[in-house]
C-alpha cells in the first residue's frame, strides 16, 4: 500500500524566485511598465530541491510566489505506506520489520493538501490498534481499529474528505480540530454498509491541522482508500477580512469579538482599550452589531467633547472601505455619547464627537464624518457622567 506522491509534509521549502523583466530603453523616455506576473491567490508547481513537484502560491501583488511547499523523502527501504522499521522484531527479538504502522496513533500520518491536485492514499488498517471511538452521534459507532491522518492544506477553502471501504469493510470517519487525541469532532462520515463510501466537507485554513480517522464500524476493518480534496476559495472564519465581512478572526469561538457571522461581537476584555474591536466597513453594506460598556472600567476621556469624563467606555478600530461619509447610529437604554479619534487611538485628535440626547434615559445619537478608503478611525461609545448601560451600533455608508 503507497501514499500518493502529496502523501505528506512538513515541507521542505525551496525560495521561488520571482522571474526577471528583460529591461530595455523605451522609444518616449517614459518608464516601462511591468506586466503582472500570476493571478493573485492561485496555485502553480514548482520544483522541489529533490526535483519532485510541489506547489506554490502567488502572492497578492501579483509579482512573486510564497515559497515551494515541497514533500520530505521517504524512507525508501520502508515499501509499505506507512510502517516504521526500528530494525527489531516486537514478537522474535530478531533483526526485521517491526511491522508498527505510523499512523496507528496520534499525531498520525501527515498528508499535505494543495488544491491543484486530489492526495489519494490506499491502506489497510487489519491490524492497526482500537484507540478511538467518533463522539456522539452517527461516528459513536466507529470502534475498530483506526488510521489517523494529520490533514494540512496549503491554502484556505472547501476540503472534501472520501474514504472507500474494499470488500467488507464499512468504514467511518471522522474528524477533530485543535487537538488530535481529545479535540473536538467538527465532522463524521456514517452512512453506509460494507465496501461503502463515506464522504464530508468543510471550509478550512491554510497551514492549519486537521485530524482524519479512519475507523470501522462495530469493529470493522479492512483495505480502503482515501480522497482528499481542496477548493480554494476565501470565507467567514479564514483570518482574512474579505469584502462585506465586519471583521473575521479565524476562528468560531463565541463572544471574543467576532462571531460565526464576521460581525463584531460580545464583549472581550480587548473591547476597553485601543485599538479596541475590528470593525470594516464596506460600500452598500450596513453593519450593525451590539455591545455594552458593563464590563469595562473608565478608561479614556474626550478632550473636545464635554462628556464621558466618568463613565465606562469601549472602543471599535473601524477600517473605511470606501472614501466618503461615514454614518454612525448609536441607541442605547442609557444616556451615552459617541466620539471619534484618528491616529493613534489613545492621544489622536478627535474628530468630531455628539452627545444630542441630554436625558438621563435611553436614546438615539447620529455622527457623520469624512472617511479615506482603507484608513482606520477609532471609535468611542461612551457614557454621559456615571452612566452605562447596552447599545446597538449601525455603520454605512
């Protein structure tokens, strides 16, 4: 049984050169222009230093290539995919093949996943050890003995997981995040009989580590294959903010700021002191969100403004997508003000600052102020002298 040829990584990393322009004189004396190299955010292959093929991607200047994401060299007196050879026989004490599959336990075997081309391996897990079990629901039932995967994509996107049992095997698969032995499952394959296929997507982070089990139902074992495949493409929860998106953190942990929609939210300690909370926003989009200055201490004081001298605050870093005017609505059940600073958040100027309601209750206040494409401003809602309270906050353009 054999890996494919993108059967694992680390990577072995050779420095892609980006290719040289010829220069030359114009006939105008004006500058030559320079063409673009690659389309940003695509995969091309490359040539690894052991002269096999890896993949690399271009960078978003559209000018040059992150590095060559390249496969170690396998152990090639090793011929079965993925069995350790220690020189000792575990049964004989004799010299020989220990016959201790690597991806038995975890960590597991690592495979790397481009999205230029499918990882196919075929193995066989009779004899592997029972060391997991899927969690509760359909994977529950996968107690046999397991392969383990540590899936690595070298790019963000869509990843669909195949395992292929072959004659009675009926296989299951799952999936854990963040920690091989006791992460959570984030997915499972349970569907089918003996010599059936088990299938799951799911969007997925560049560099980030996945872990895949192949397992057998009700103890089931047997020769499979497995397919992985990766869909480049951006989305909420990649780390990176893409147009429409409030914010976008990586990851899908509630109430540190950025929730599972890409719109600010909850109340994090970061949210009372600069640069505060990640807010984008983008031409033709409203972005609304709720907040609370509850949790958090008195921490900054309008200079210009002749309120918020007392009171709890919070502050949004938030980025223009668009040169214009930008509209703020703040409604709180308490009597608040807003005011806003440019760099540095701390000591900036401020800019403009209202506090129209005069009440001691709830109200609504507007700002509008002048914006450049890609220039954070920082925001502050704050209270009128002692008070605090809820509020939800609107930005368009």
């Amino acid at each position: 049984m054999r890996a494919s040829p993108f059967a694992a990584l680390p990577l072995l990393v050779a420095l892609a050169t980006p290719l040289l322009l010829p220069s030359g004189c114009s006939s105008g004396g004006s500058p030559p222009t320079t063409s673009r190299l690659c389309t940003p955010g695509n995969f091309v292959f490359c040539r690894c230093a052991d002269l096999s093929e890896g993949t690399k991607k271009c960078a978003d200047d559209g000018q040059s290539f992150d590095e060559c994401a390249c496969l170690p060299v396998e152990d090639t007196a090793i011929e079965d995919f993925g069995v350790e050879d220690t020189g000792v026989d575990p049964d004989t004490g004799t010299p020989g093949d220990t016959g201790v599959p690597k991806n038995d336990t975890c960590p597991g075997h690592v495979l790397a996943v481009d999205p230029v081309k499918d990882t196919v391996v075929d193995a066989d897990n009779t004899g592997a050890s029972a060391d997991y079990t899927g969690a509760t629901g359909a994977c529950a039932v996968g107690t046999g003995p397991e392969h383990v995967y540590a899936i690595i994509p070298t790019g963000s996107g869509s990843l669909t997981v195949t395992v292929t049992g072959k004659g009675t095997y009926d296989p299951t698969v799952y999936m854990r995040d963040t920690d091989c032995a006791t992460g959570p499952q984030v997915k499972c394959g349970e569907t089918t009989g003996a010599g059936g296929t088990e299938t799951f997507s799911l969007n997925v982070v560049t560099g980030k580590t996945y872990w895949v089990f192949v397992d057998g139902k009700a103890g089931s074992t047997g020769a499979y294959t497995l397919t992985a495949s990766l869909k480049a493409g951006s989305f909420c929860g990649d780390g990176k903010v893409d147009t429409g998106e409030g914010c976008d953190d990586g990851n899908k942990i509630a109430d540190d700021g950025c929730g599972n929609d890409c719109r600010p939210q909850g109340d994090p300690v970061a949210g009372g002191k600069c640069p505060g909370l990640p807010a984008h926003v983008w031409p033709g989009k409203t972005l609304s969100f709720t907040g609370s200055t509850n949790a958090y201490p008195n921490t900054y004081k309008a200079t210009v403004c002749t309120f918020g001298t007392a009171a709890q605050d919070r502050v949004y870093a938030v980025t223009a997508h668009q040169t214009g005017t930008l509209n703020v609505k703040l409604d709180a059940d308490f009597n608040a003000g807003l005011y806003v600073r440019a760099t540095p958040c701390e000591t900036g100027a401020e800019l403009k600052c209202v506090n129209d309601v005069t009440t001691t209750g709830a109200g609504i206040e507007t700002m509008s102020f002048p914006v450049t494409d890609g220039k954070t401003y920082y925001l502050f809602v704050d209270g009128v002298f002692s008070n605090k309270g809820n509020f939800t906050l609107t930005l368009n353009f």
